[in-house]
C-alpha cells in the first residue's frame, strides 16, 4: 500500500498511541517548558500592556503551526510568548481601565494550573466532592456576607451571563410550578422586569428564553427603585416571573434601592434577582454595605470573581436563597446519570445551565485561604477610593467633567468640545504608546470616558497621567 492508499487520517505505524499521556522525558520536558513561561508571565515586574493584531498580521506572523507531526512544546510556547500573547491585551494591567478589567491574585493565577493539572471534575459530589467541598466554603462565606439565610448555596459558573440566564430560568420555572400547582394558567408571554441600566445579558437571556423585556424607569441618579417597580408590575400583573436589581451598574458603577425594588417583589411574590456581577463584591466593604441594603432578601443573585473578587477567567458565582427550586429546574436527567441524580449529595451541575464543569471556584477558595478576607475587603477598598479620589481631580480640572459621581469604582467623564472621533484618536493614541486602554463609551448619545478601576495596582498617579493626555 503507498502512502496515497492510506486512509485520511490513519496514524504512521511508528507512532505510539501514548506518546503524548505517557510520563517520559518528553513529557516532563514539555511540563517544563510551559510551567516556566507560566511563572515568568505570572511574575512579571512590568507587565506589558499589548495590543490586538490584524488577522493579516497574525496569519504572516503565526500560521502552520498545526502540523502532522508537531510543532514541538519549545516552538509553540516560544510561538505564544514572543507573538500570540503581545497580540492579548493584558486584562490585568494598572492601565487597563475599560469595560470592567480582572486583576487576579498571584495566588489564584498560580492555582487556577493546579486545577488544570488535578484534571478535577467540578460537576458531581461523587467525582469532585473535596472540590465541591472547598467552592461551596466560599459561596457560603459569601452567601453570609450578602446576608442570606443558612441554607443559600450555589455554584460557581462561566461568568455573569451565564450566571444571569441560569437564575431566570430557575424563576420562571418557580413561577410556571406556583401556577400550576394554584390552578392557574400561565400568561401568553412571561417577562422579565428591569432597569434600563441593566446589564445587556438580561436582554440575551430574555431572548434565549423568549421571554419580554420590561424596563421600568430608573430615577434621575440612574438608580431603580420600588415605585417604579411596582407601577410596571401592576401594568403588566401575572407576566413577570422575575425582577433583576442591578448591584453596581456596568456603565456607572449604580447600586439600584434593592431594598425598595424587594419590597415591591415581596408584596406580589415574584422573584427577585439582584445582577450583582462587578458591583456585589464591594459589600465587603463595611461602609458600603448600606448601600447594597435588601440584597439580604433576594432569591438569587450573582456576582464575578474574575471581575472585583480578583480570581482568573472565568468565574461567577450564583447563589440561591433555595437551591431546591435551581435543581427542579436544571437537573439533567438520563439513564446514564441515574447514579447521580438519585442521591441526595450536592452536585453543583444540578444548579445551572451546564453539566460537565471545571471547578472555577477553586482559584478564589486558594486565594481566600491563602490570604484570609481582610486582604480582599483592603483591596477592593481601593478602587472605591482612588475612585473618588480621582473623581475630585477630573472636577478640578478645566475641560473635564463628570458625567455622575462614582458610587463605586467606576468613573464617567466627558473631555468639553471633543468629538466621537477625538475620543477614538485619543484612545487609540493611549494603546499605541502602551500607557492605557481606555476606550470610549457612551451616555444617552453623549460619547464619554469612563474609567473601571479594578486592580488595586491602579494608582491615582495611574489615572492623573491619563488625565494629563487629555489636552
Ligand atoms: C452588571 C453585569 N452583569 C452581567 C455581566 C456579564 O458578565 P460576563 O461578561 O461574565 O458574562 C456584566 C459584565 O460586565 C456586568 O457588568
């Protein structure tokens, strides 16, 4: 037979089928190699900035590296290092000021190798449970801080969007059943109730659901607050399955009057959710726990810890007041699974929209253990501070102003007489000289700056020298 005979695909004989499992020199090498660049990346004293390529850029710099036989582990690490990962924007960089930025721990970085090399199944009690044990100390911690009941528990998913989707579905579900089980029929169309600042996966949830958007008001500061709410409950009595509360709004860093909004929801019996995603975390912060009043009365809620809670992507906690009304929602069921769901063990898949899963919790369980909360609630501090802080400086300066005053770590401003395309320049210039990524966003047509500080590496004099290319 030649070689033109062989079927597509069909291994040369002189390959062994374990070549890549088995422990070998070659093996060990190739751990080596990526372990090392991993501790070089994880430590880097000045962390480069990057910036995106062009696909044409990329395809003359890093093509034809999937080959029959291999590149080897030396040239695709050196191949990531030297031109895939300059083509990243590094997401944890003090200048890294847009959208909302993660800034893990060292400790999470490092961990989050570890759970890749335990190869740990996160989705069952039976396979995973010294992991499951561990993610489920922090949600209860967290749980606690955010003053839920005992019994509120959850599972860490991919991020908020997921994390958003997979509490609806558990209300409308909770819904439909109440209905059921009182007699009465469904409505032609269910809807979810938020704010107009509420977080664009409300609306992608609404539309994987085919469920309707309502968006009640929020008031003149941007913040929702219960007569709004109850004015579109009444409006639309029966159809709304679930009321989002938004704690710390993308945009502006807006806590909505989550305790008004509850009381809303607690007199008709609809669910409340509170999208805590990036602004949740600074209840850790004992001052700004008044402003995240009535979160304690939510049936689910979210929030990332690959945003404010410093662990890598991708991560986001959600916790239910209840999770018996998550697993009557999302437990896969087949005959192949028997063996899992007919326990009573704790089986985070059973909580949302997944099955298999990593145990993404585990980079924040290390780091929390390594660290203990203190270090958490200083760090997140931070950026509430030199927000403010730098808040003051943009009011002080001529040309510049504040768009609103941060509630949290998240600052809008405007640069007086610039146009969208002076913005753009401007932020492009920024990345290019490698000192910040800060892209323009806007409010109500205005095109705006916004600063989103999360790294506690992010100084004033960080955002002051911004300022200072502002002319
Ligand atoms: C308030 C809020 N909710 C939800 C999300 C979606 O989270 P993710 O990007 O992890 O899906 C974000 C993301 O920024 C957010 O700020």
């Amino acid at each position: 037979m030649t070689a033109a005979d062989e079927p597509r695909g069909a291994p040369p004989t002189h390959v062994a089928a374990d070549g890549m499992h088995a422990i070998s020199a070659e093996t060990r090498a190739t751990v080596d190699v990526v372990l090392d660049y991993a501790r070089r990346r994880a430590v880097y004293e000045d962390i480069p900035l990057d910036k995106p390529l062009t696909p044409r850029d990329l395809s003359r710099l890093a093509s034809n590296s999937i080959t029959a036989s291999g590149i080897g582990a030396r040239r695709a690490t050196a191949l990531f290092e030297n031109v895939l990962a300059p083509a990243c924007v590094t997401t944890d960089h003090p200048g890294y000021l847009s959208f909302i930025p993660s800034a893990p721990t060292k400790a999470a970085i490092a961990f989050d190798l570890v759970v890749s090399a335990s190869s740990v199944y996160g989705g069952s009690w039976m396979e995973g449970s010294g992991a499951v044990y561990a993610e489920n100390e922090v949600l209860h911690w967290l749980a606690a801080e955010f003053g839920l009941p005992h019994g509120a528990g959850g599972v860490f998913m991919q991020g908020g969007t997921i994390g958003n989707l997979s509490a609806l579905v558990t209300a409308r579900d909770a819904a439909r059943r109440r209905n059921h089980e009182a007699g009465r029929p469904d409505p032609a169309r269910w809807a979810v109730l938020c704010s107009a600042e509420a977080h664009s996966s409300i609306k992608s949830a609404a539309a994987v659901m085919d469920v309707d958007v309502i968006g009640a008001a929020p008031d003149e500061d941007g913040r929702l607050r219960g007569p709004a709410v109850e004015r579109a409950l009444e409006e639309n009595a029966g159809a709304v399955f679930a009321v989002v509360a938004t704690g710390g709004t993308t945009n502006f860093g807006i806590i909505d009057d989550i305790a008004s909004v509850a009381a809303a929801t607690k007199a008709r019996d609809v669910w409340l959710h509170v999208d805590g995603a990036y602004g949740l975390a600074a209840m850790l912060v004992e001052r700004m726990r008044a402003d995240f009043a009535g979160v304690e009365l939510a049936d689910s809620l979210i929030v990332d810890p690959h945003k404010w809670l410093f662990a890598p992507f991708d991560a986001c906690a959600l916790i239910y007041r209840d999770p018996a009304g998550a697993r009557l929602a999302h437990t896969q069921t087949a005959e192949y699974l028997d063996t899992l769901t007919e326990t009573a063990d704790w089986n985070p898949s059973d909580l949302g929209i997944q099955l298999t899963r990593r145990a993404r919790g585990l980079p924040l369980w290390f780091s929390l253990a390594t660290h203990g909360t203190d270090l958490y609630r200083a760090a997140i501090d931070h950026g509430i501070t030199i927000a403010r802080q730098i808040a003051d400086e943009i009011t002080a300066r001529e040309g510049l102003s504040l768009v609103r005053e941060p509630q949290l770590s998240v600052v809008v401003f405007r640069r007086e007489g610039w146009t969208a395309a002076d913005y753009q320049s401007w932020s492009d210039r920024l990345l290019e000289d490698q000192v910040a990524f800060v892209v323009p966003s806007s409010h109500r047509g205005e095109t705006v700056l916004r600063f989103a500080i999360i790294s506690p590496l992010t100084t004033l004099e960080t955002l002051t020298a911004i300022l200072d290319t502002l002319t």
